[in-house]
C-alpha cells in the first residue's frame, strides 16, 4: 500500500536480501533466530506455520493456532544495504513483517508478515524503530495492514509458550499503543482488512482511521468470546474513542464490527472503497502534515491527559498480573 518514491525503505525482518527498486537506498531490520517453541501444541512441520479460522488472523485472543519451530533469541539487527549489489541477511533470519517509506511529508509503516501481521515481540521492536525513524524525521505516520489483514493481535506461539516473553509481548502491545497516543506528529491507520484483539486496540490509538466499505472484514475484541478477561489496559484505549452503548458491546459482548459499524461505534472515522484506501490515507496523512506540529503536540496531551494518566495506571496493574501468570 502506498506510494514508493526514490527516498528510503526500511525493510523488517526480511531474510532474503535487498531488491534493486530504482536508485532508493534501503535498509534491512530484522530479528534472528524467530522461532517459536510450540510446534507440538497442533503438531506444525517446523517453521512459522498460521492456522487462520474463516475471518480473522493471528493473536493471543484471536483464536488461531500457530505452531513453529525452535526457539531462537529476539534480537533486532540493523544493517544497511548497498542496492547496487546483493547483500544477504544472516542465516536464520525471519521473513519480512513491515516496510518503512519516506514519501515526502509521510512516512509510511507497512506492516506485512505474509500472514496476520501478528504483533509478536518483534514485530512490535519493528514497529517501534520505524517511529524512531519518522519521529527524528519530524514526519506524519501512515501505519497500515497487509490486503485482507490489518493486524490479528498478539503472537499466539509467544503466549502458548509464557514466561516473561509473553507477559513482556501484552505490556509491550500497550506501550506501543501508548507511543502512538503520545507521538509528536498525526498517526493515520489504514485498516486494510480484519482488526482483532491487540488490532483493534491500536485502531483506538490514531489521530485518524480510515476503513474499507463493504469489504467484508471485521473489527473484533473478542477476548469475552474465548473466555478471556479483558486487560485494564485495552479497557482504557477503548474507553477514550468508543461510544457508551458501543464499549458495552464491543467489550462485554464481543460484538464483531464490519467497518461500516466500527465507525458508528468509534473504532474508524470513515470508510472508503478498498481501491481508494490507499490514496485517501496518504491524502489524509499529507492534509495533516499541514497542523502547526507544536499546537497539535501540546493539544493532543492536554485533550489524553485523563485517558493517559488511567492507561499507565492501568499497564502497571496489568504488569504485574501478567508476570505473576506467566511466571509466578
């Protein structure tokens, strides 16, 4: 999704080397040795191998499977490529799960695992480097989703295994959604197909979000549904854009919202055409751009403050429940 003009492109967690896309110089992240220790659970062929049920992708709450093989270190590797020759990435490393696009005034954080664009920890280490880069940049986020599939929420393979990696993968899924609350510049989502659990909740986060009409995709907390009490934290991000009526069903009940009814209930702004998602999202991002940064910086913290101050107390309570689950 999204224009490709010759400035720069991160590429996350990509095995396979540069691609020669005009005269652009690219750089490469990625995170070695992602394996996850859970291939018995369905009895997976080693890999990364996705179960998707008939609506939605991966994730804690999601209700997919996932298996895949050995576990491996998560660890983030950069490395800068020279387009004008081929440059391998170190063995074992994982395949692609997001691009990082200067296009002018916007940058452009793609999220495509190939799969569910699971918010496992490295995909959320991805994330957070690419605003690194857009916030020294001084530049406007248009974070979208793969065709069919914003993000399925959290990395099921990371939960199945527990311990502090997976206390660490829902905390973190706050924090960065806590980061985009509080980023200096507009956030804009493109939610290019189905958002659920952790997906939905990043949906709460942005200055701007921009959904598909009569796409057939959902927005889903569907943690009550699979017999899961929600976190604090999700609780907070929903309390702060969601209408009364609409927490009460999107919580309490689950509910499933195509994206026509996520926006009456306060997950999106708009929905547009699939084939003008895209150009609409950037036309947005550019139309932001233009916000003196200073006024809408300080504006957005005065207007979060409440909502702020009662996602931190609630991240820290749920901290210490995850840690006391996952490894007490």
């Amino acid at each position: 999704m999204g224009r490709h003009p010759p400035t720069g492109e991160l590429v996350a967690g990509s095995r396979h080397g540069s691609r020669r896309r005009g005269s652009r110089h690219q750089f490469a992240l990625g995170a070695a040795g992602f394996g996850l220790a859970v291939g018995t659970l369905i009895g997976c062929r080693p890999g990364p191998s996705l179960v998707l049920g008939p609506l939605v992708g991966s994730g804690i709450w999601s209700g997919v499977s996932l298996g895949a093989g050995a576990a491996g270190a998560n660890r983030v590797l950069y490395q800068t490529i020279d387009t004008k020759r081929r440059s391998d990435y170190p063995p074992g490393m994982s395949d692609a799960r997001l691009t990082y696009t200067e296009d002018g005034v916007v940058a452009i954080i793609a999220l495509d695992d190939g799969r569910a664009n699971a918010l496992s920890p490295a995909m959320q280490a991805d994330i957070g480097a690419a605003l690194d880069r857009a916030e020294a940049a001084g530049l406007v986020v248009l974070l979208t989703g793969r065709q069919g599939r914003f993000s399925g929420g959290f990395d099921l393979g990371v939960m199945g295994a527990g311990g502090p990696d997976a206390a660490g993968m829902v905390v973190g899924g706050f924090e960065l959604a806590r980061r985009l609350l509080t980023f200096p510049r507009p956030v804009v989502i493109a939610c290019t197909g189905h958002a659920v659990a952790m997906g939905a909740f990043l949906l709460t986060a942005a200055d701007a979000r921009i959904g598909i009409a009569g796409g057939g995709h959902r927005v889903q907390a569907n943690e009550v549904a699979i017999g899961m009490t929600l976190p604090r934290s999700a609780i907070e991000m929903c309390r702060g854009v969601l209408a009364p009526a609409a927490l009460r069903r999107a919580l309490d009940l689950a509910t499933p919202f195509s994206h026509e009814e996520a926006v009456v209930a306060g997950f999106l702004d708009v929905v547009v055409p699939e084939d003008q998602l895209a150009a609409r999202a950037h036309e947005e991002a550019e139309r932001l751009a233009g916000l003196d940064a200073n006024a809408h910086r300080h504006t957005k913290l005065l207007t979060r403050a409440d909502r702020l101050s009662a996602l931190d107390v609630a991240i820290e309570a749920d901290r210490a429940d995850l840690v006391a689950l996952f490894t007490g």
